[in-house]
C-alpha cells in the first residue's frame, strides 16, 4: 500500500503568500470581527494563522454565512453545481 502525497495545504506556495507590506503581525480586527448570520463574505486566507483554514479549492470564493460552530463560521457557497459547507475562523472571512 503507499502512502498519500501531500497533505492540506499542498501547492500552495504561490497562494497563501502574503504582499511584502502585510508581512509581520496579524489583523487582530479581522481576528476578533463579528459577523452575521445571513451576510456575503469572502474567503481569503492569512497564511500566517492555520487555526480554522479552508481547503484551497475555495480560495477567494465569496459564500453565505449560515451559522456559528465554536469560534468559527459555517459558510456556504457554490463549488461548480453543488452547493458545500466550510468552516472557517474570521481571520479568513472579509465582509462584502
């Protein structure tokens, strides 16, 4: 039997890379923001904090709050015809 290749966060080097000026300390707002249920969101992932990261499949793609699962959000969105369901922390998540 062998083993798997990879694991979550493979071939994301170019990705999850932050801007030269975002390097350093993170968004303690975007950290500790609160959001609604029901508000549009955009996934967009801070590579420094793994805590809550989504699968990079859904990298930039906007979705619905639909609720709150500890200190994470549910979020759903459309990936090609079916409608999925990600958890995510809000250091990933920026209002639209």
């Amino acid at each position: 039997m062998t083993k798997r290749t990879g694991g979550q966060r493979r071939k994301t080097r170019s990705k999850f890379r932050k801007n030269e000026k975002e390097k350093g300390k993170i968004s303690i707002k975007r950290y500790f923001q609160q959001l609604e249920k029901g508000e549009r969101v955009l996934l967009m992932a801070d590579p420094s904090v793994h805590k809550g990261m989504y699968f990079r499949r859904f990298h930039a793609k906007s979705g619905i709050i639909s609720g709150k699962q500890g200190s994470c959000y549910t979020i759903k969105l459309k990936d090609g015809n079916k409608e999925k369901t990600v958890t995510v922390h809000p250091i990933h998540l920026i209002k639209q």
